[in-house]
C-alpha cells in the first residue's frame, strides 16, 4: 500500500508519528512524504490537510484523499479537486472529544459570569455576582453533526437548556431542534449563548451577520468553533461595542494566522484561541482511516464520505 502523507505547513511534524503508527498497523506500508512523493501514479492513498491547491490532480491511480481534518472547505473549494477520486473526512474520537471540552469550557466560561470575575479581580473587588441554575441558560449550537451532538450531550450533562439549529430536523433527546430557514429566527430568539459548529459551505458564510446577532437575546454570547468564514466580523465586533453583544470567543478567523493588526486580538469583549478549539490526534485516528483504506480496497464504501454536492 503506497500512502502520501500531504499536509504542508502546520501538520508536517505530525509524518514521523502518522508514518510509526501506520506501519505498526500494516508493517509494509509505503508512507511518502510531500513534496518526495515519488512516482505520482503510483499513490494509492492521499492523506491530506491544507495541501497546495492544484497539487491533488497529480495522482491518477489515487482510490481515495483522507482529509485529516473534519471541516472540508480548503479541499473543496480547489478547482483542481480530482471530483472522482472519493473524499473521506476526519470523524474521530479524540478530534470529537477535544471539540466538545473547548465547547464546554466557553458555554461554562460565560455561564459563570467568568470574563466579569475576572474583571473583579483586577480591582480588587469581591463581589459574589449571581448566576442563573443551569437549567435556565439557554444554549444554541448552530449545527449538531458529529461535533455538535457531543458537545450537546455533555452540556446535557451539566443541564442546560440546549436547542439545535440545522438543515434537516434532529431528534436527540434532551435537544430542541430548530432547522431551515422558517426554523432560525426563533432559534437565535431564544439562545443566550451561541456557539457555531457548522460547515463552511455558500449557505453558511456570513450567517454571523447583523441580521443573526441582532436577533439574538440583548447580552447573549457567541463562540465560533468552525470557521472565520462564518461571522461577519465588522457586524460582530459592531455588536459587541454596542452591548447587544456581551462578549464573543473566536478560534477561527477569515485570515490565519489572525494578522496582527487585527482589532479581535485587542478587543477587551473578545477572547481569541489560535484554531485550537478541536484538534486531530494521530494516535486516534491512523486505526479509523487504515479501517476506510481497507473498506475501499476490499470494494466497500467506507465511513465518512464528505458529499460533494452538500459540501460538508
Ligand atoms: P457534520 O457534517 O457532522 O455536521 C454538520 C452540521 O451542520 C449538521 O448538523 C448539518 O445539518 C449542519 N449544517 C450544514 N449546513 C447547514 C445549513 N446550510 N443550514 C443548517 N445547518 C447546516 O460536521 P462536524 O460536526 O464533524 O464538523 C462541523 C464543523 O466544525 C466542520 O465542518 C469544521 O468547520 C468545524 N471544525 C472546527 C474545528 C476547529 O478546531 N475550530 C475542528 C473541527 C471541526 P444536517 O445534519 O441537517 O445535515
Ligand atoms: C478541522 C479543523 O476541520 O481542525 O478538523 O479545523
């Protein structure tokens, strides 16, 4: 089996640990490094991540790109995509796992009033603000696909009111499901803190808009974990300078790194994580991607296939 670890940039330093784990499994594994990728056509497997556009139509015999990351948007939207070969995205535990803590750990950093304690304390004050039972802080997560549905069982755990805003209607117990667009503007009406795990696609960019944050609750909360592409950042930090908006954490950003100048990282309503919010672990994935290289070898369809047409 000849593999070609394709991640330029931020995951090459992740090759030696993919490589071990891969031949632990499979001992006779041909795992090539890009750009040494050798003879194109003879890549069988791409596992890819942020790789050049342009670069994927090079392997004619490829049987399938295994995407290491969970949102598709940078591959989809190269227009040298070789469209036949099959797309398998990330849906892995420790990926799943580490979304839902940064998803937790900011629905909890607001619910406790956390960024005013913190204000208290560098004036010395002590003063035992009040925070509603959880049960009474309404939670929304635009999208409850892999990521969404774990982070809202566990918020679930802790007892909050979490409804759920999608494309086609849900039914996990516990959650209010929202969906379409009949289904939106009563969904924001009643969330108090935002948080967006939804795919970039042409329907979803810019859906963080005047129009959304307007029609959130006065003094509700938005954490994007997805993508930059989602908010429109001057309607957003607009919010937030007029206090509709209490305070807003973003990992992701329209530009990354987040150039320096930019006005978020000064912002004193604005938490920044630096893309971080869920990330992949090689040492649970390489079993779950070996498992989709076998299906396809064997003829199966394997698990994770992104849908070109719905582009996520
Ligand atoms: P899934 O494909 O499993 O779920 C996507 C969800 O979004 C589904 O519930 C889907 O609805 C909903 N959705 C898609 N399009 C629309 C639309 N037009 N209107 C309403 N709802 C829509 O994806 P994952 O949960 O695995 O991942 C979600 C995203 O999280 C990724 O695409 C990526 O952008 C982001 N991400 C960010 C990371 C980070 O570190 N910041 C790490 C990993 C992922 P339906 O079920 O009806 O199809
Ligand atoms: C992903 C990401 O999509 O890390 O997996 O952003």
């Amino acid at each position: 089996v000849i593999v070609l670890y394709n991640c330029p940039g931020m995951m090459s330093e992740d090759a030696p640990q993919w490589r071990a784990l891969l031949t632990r499994l499979v001992p006779d594994i041909d795992f090539r490094v890009w750009p040494d990728i050798g003879r194109a056509e003879e890549i069988e497997f791409i596992l890819a991540w942020k790789h050049k556009p342009g670069d994927l139509k090079r392997y004619p015999n490829a049987k399938a790109i295994f995407w290491l990351g969970a949102g598709v948007d940078h591959l989809v939207k190269d227009p040298d995509l070789p469209r036949q070969v099959p797309i398998v995205r990330l849906v892995d535990d420790g990926l799943t796992r580490s979304m839902t803590e940064y998803v937790v750990q900011h629905v909890l950093h607001y619910h406790r009033r956390q960024d005013e304690f913190d204000a208290l304390q560098r004036r010395r004050e002590w003063n035992q603000l009040v925070y509603p039972l959880a049960r009474h802080r309404k939670v929304g997560l635009l999208g409850l696909g892999v990521l969404g549905s774990d982070a809202a069982e566990k918020l679930l755990m802790f007892g909050f009111d979490v409804a759920s805003w999608t494309r086609s209607p849900k039914s996990l117990p516990g959650v209010q499901s929202f969906h379409g667009e009949s289904g939106f503007l009563p969904f924001l009406k009643r969330t108090e803190i935002l948080v967006c795990i939804l795919p970039l696609t042409p329907e979803t960019t810019g859906i963080i808009d005047a129009r959304t944050l307007t029609a959130l609750p006065q003094g509700a909360f938005v954490i994007n974990a997805a993508r930059g592409g989602h908010v429109v950042d001057a309607d957003l930090i607009a919010a937030l300078d007029s206090g509709h908006i209490a305070g807003a954490t973003l990992d992701v950003f329209h530009e990354e790194p987040l150039p320096a100048d930019h006005p978020y990282w000064v912002h004193p309503k604005v938490r920044v994580t630096p893309h971080v919010a869920g990330q992949t672990f090689a040492e649970t994935a390489a079993a779950g991607i070996l498992e989709g290289m076998q299906s396809i070898s064997a003829g199966k369809p394997p698990k994770n296939l992104v849908d070109l047409t719905k582009g996520y």
